[in-house]
C-alpha cells in the first residue's frame, strides 16, 4: 500500500505532529538532524567559533556543519501525568538522573490569560488533576496561575523523553532563574501582581521565587515562595558554589543586581540577608551608558570594586526595592535577564544597555571572602556595539570550554557565542522568528539544550563541540 500523503496546514501543525508519525518524522529528521562531525569538519574548530551556518531545511534551527538538533518536546502535547505541555517555556537547566539519563527543569513564561496553551486544557477543564494545596494560586478555584515549572526525563543517547510532568503550579510569568549545586532549580516570577489583581482572581501576591528539586519522581512541589528574597520583577539567579550565596538579577529598565546570603548554605528556606551591588566611591552610578544618560560611563573590560548595601523591608507591596536601593547607592543596570556560575566568576545579561541599546554582559568576580567584607569586582565584559554581532542578549550559560553562550530576544534571533575574552561569534539562527530561551548543557557536556519560546519548543543539540 503507498504511504499516505500528510498535509499540514502550518510549520506549527508539522511540528506538533511529527511526534505522533513516526516514518514521516524519521525522513523529516533526516533533513534536519545533520550528520555529527567527522575528521573532514573539525578544521571548522580552529577559530573562535564553529564556522558558517548551514541553512536548515525544515525552516528551524541552521546551525553550523557537523551539529544537528532533535525537536523533544512540543506545546500542548499529552505528558505522564495526564496534563499538557504548557507554552512559552522559558529558563531551564539540567541535572543527573539515574542510568546515564538527564533530567531538565524548565520554566514557563505564562500569564492568566494564556489558557488555550496552559496545561490544564483550554478551558482549564483539567485543573481538578492537581490537588488544589499544590497550586500557589488557584484563582477563586477557577483561573489559576498559569506558570510554573515541567519537569522532563530524558535518555541522552536516544534524546527520547521518557518521562514529562509539571513540577510547580500556580504561578505567574516563571522567566527564568537557576540551578543550585545541591541539585535543585530557583524558578523566578516575573510578575509583581498584588492580591486581588486580575479582577479579583489573584489570590495572593506574586513576585516571590520557589525552589523545585531535579527528581525522577512525577509530582508536583509544595509552593513555598522564598519571601526573603525579596519581593520584584525576578529574572534569574545563579549560586556561587564555594559559598552558597545566590546572585539575583531584575527585569526592569532602572533595574539592580542583589545577592542574598542564606543563614544556612544550601538551605534557602532557613532565611537570609538580601543586598544590592553598589560600586565602591561612585554612589547610584548608572551602569546602562545609554546616550541620553549624561552620567559616567562604564567602560569594558575595566574592574570596579564593589561593595553591598543591605536591602529591608523586601516584601515591600510597593515594588519600590530597586528606587530605596539606587536611593541608598547601589548601581542601576538595564534590564538584568540571564545569569550563570562559571569558574569562580559570574556573567549576566542586561538586554538593553549599553550606546545603542541592544545588549551588554558584566562579569562579576567575588572576592576570596565574599559576604564578609572583602567583596569582588564588576566590570563591563560585552557592550553591543552592532545588531549584526549581537542584539537583545537574554538567557546565557557558561559552556563546558568557557564560552558563554547567549539566547538572543528579538525578532531575528541568533543564538551567539563569547569566548573568554570577549570575542562574539555566531552559533545558531532561528529561522521561526522568535526568542531563544532556556539555554543549558547536560551535565556530560554532550547536549545542548534551549527552547523557541512563542512556537513552544524545546531542542536538544548535538556535535563535536570543543572540550
């Protein structure tokens, strides 16, 4: 009998259904999982980054020669615990599950509104399949928070997804955040809304981050928002591992960096000290060097020492931590985004800094007794200089060599590479015209993974990357 013909009536129709037929997702993935690099291709290695992007059939992801990708997880697909996969996935990372398989947790950037592609159906019709104490807000028991983080388990031989749940419910905007060395993953509400917001269906206030551990077990998380981190408009956090000090960065355009100082290392919960980054002698100075701004520059590549101002009242209904904490001297950053720990130093993204606005990284170092009087330094490490080399930077991570590696947040999104002394190069394109998001390795180094956030997909990438 020949094969019957397959007509979809969009991209999004033929990627949502790919998983579901499998000979036409075999021929499909043919085209677009390249072959892995051999001898022929590893002179593309030589410079600082892979060489030039091979167009991608399929109309996603071009990546350079010798790298292929796999479409793992798609929104709104069936996952084992009976609910959907929600949309706009947003920050993840990836953990060690048993038998050489990983384990990633991932956020999702989900407003109230977004119903038709949140996991409980379109309709909320599914939401009696979570005990109503595991979401954070139920919404009156009618519109819960639609954010939150899924969980999956995946065999990275296969790039199969053997297991897919969510871990958290209930909570609005999850962006980003970060994983801790004791084997957990920081989810960070973007979303300051007070209770009572949404006409009433916001039952508590939001702008709190919950820790959610890296487990194999399908079930939901207790959501306890970690109050003492401070109540704003979270992004992302990274932990310095040698002290367990949790770094915090803030998605507005008059924005700070804070730092919170747990009572116990590795215990979030047992409360803490949070503080904002000034720089030492120049009070409320202005890192954004925007052109309309008349103040000091900051200049790259040019370390500032620095020093920390305790922050109270982090609660504040107001949403006011960012204005007392400038008021009191700390420095003032254009939209902090992605975060991450490298060797003993820590990047973050600020994705409308710099002259023309599109992008600056800062590298902060702590100092050797970090939190006891001897802080680290900041300096400016990138300042876009032209959208053609790099624009919107958003989520980062540290690559197993040292490079960053940088989701772009902009209509035509690149995913881009920064070597250690700061030259950019170009690593992926989106052909789907939207953001990157959640990039992350595994922990073998093998797979990188990252997310194409309105489509509501995550890829697993794969070649011969540098060791």
């Amino acid at each position: 009998m020949a094969p019957r013909a397959i007509t979809f009536r969009s991209r999004r129709d033929f990627i949502r259904n790919t998983a579901f037929v499998s000979l036409g997702f075999m021929a499909l993935k043919a085209m677009a999982c390249r072959p892995l690099a051999d001898e022929a291709t590893t002179e593309l290695l030589a410079g600082p980054g892979y060489g030039p992007l091979v167009p991608d059939p399929v109309g996603i992801l071009d990546l350079p020669e010798g790298f292929r990708y796999k479409v793992i997880s798609n929104i709104t697909r069936p996952m084992s615990d009976g609910l959907a996969v929600p949309g706009k996935p947003d920050g993840m990372a990836a953990f060690v599950g048993s038998n050489g398989r990983v384990i990633v947790v991932r956020n999702h950037e989900m407003e109230l509104v977004n119903v038709d592609i949140g996991a409980y159906g379109p309709s909320n019709e599914n939401m009696n399949k979570v005990p109503a104490g595991k979401f954070y807000d139920l919404g009156n028991g009618t519109s819960p928070g639609q954010g939150g983080t899924s969980t999956m388990v995946i065999n990275e031989d296969t790039l199969e997804v053997e297991k897919e749940f969510m871990s958290l419910a209930g909570t609005y905007r999850n962006c980003a955040g970060g994983p801790t060395p004791w084997g957990s993953w920081v989810t960070c509400e973007e979303d300051v809304t007070r209770i009572g917001g949404f006409n009433g269906m916001a039952t508590v206030d939001h702008g709190y981050v919950f820790e959610v551990p890296a487990t194999e077990n399908i079930g939901l998380v207790d959501p306890r928002p970690i109050k003492e981190m401070g109540r704003f408009n979270h992004e992302a956090i990274c932990v310095d591992p040698a002290t367990g000090i949790v770094y915090l960065t803030e998605d507005r355009p008059d924005g700070i960096f804070y730092r919170f100082i747990p009572n116990v290392k590795g215990d979030l919960h047992s409360g803490g000290k949070l503080q904002a980054l000034a720089i030492v002698g120049k009070d409320s100075f202005d890192t954004r060097n925007w052109p309309t701004e008349n103040s000091e520059k900051m200049l790259r590549s040019k370390p500032m020492p620095t020093r920390w101002i305790d922050m109270t009242d982090v609660e504040s209904p107001n949403d006011d931590l960012r204005i007392r904490g400038f008021d009191a001297g700390a420095a003032r950053f254009a939209r902090g985004e992605g975060t991450w720990f490298g060797d003993n130093e820590l990047y973050f993204a600020c994705t409308n800094g710099g002259n023309i606005m599109k992008g600056q990284i800062f590298r902060y170092r702590p100092g050797k007794a970090e939190g006891e009087g001897q802080d680290g330094t900041i300096e400016l490490f990138v300042e876009t200089e032209s959208e053609q080399v790099m624009k919107s930077c958003d989520n980062l991570t540290v690559a197993p060599w040292g490079d960053l590696m940088v989701c772009e947040d902009d209509p035509a999104p690149f995913l881009r590479g920064v070597t250690r002394d700061g030259h950019i190069y170009d690593f992926g394109r989106n052909r789907l015209a939207n953001e990157f998001t959640g990039i992350c390795f595994s922990p073998s180094g093998r797979t990188m993974f990252v997310n194409i956030q309105h489509e509501g997909l995550t890829l697993a990438i794969q070649g011969k990357w540098r060791t």
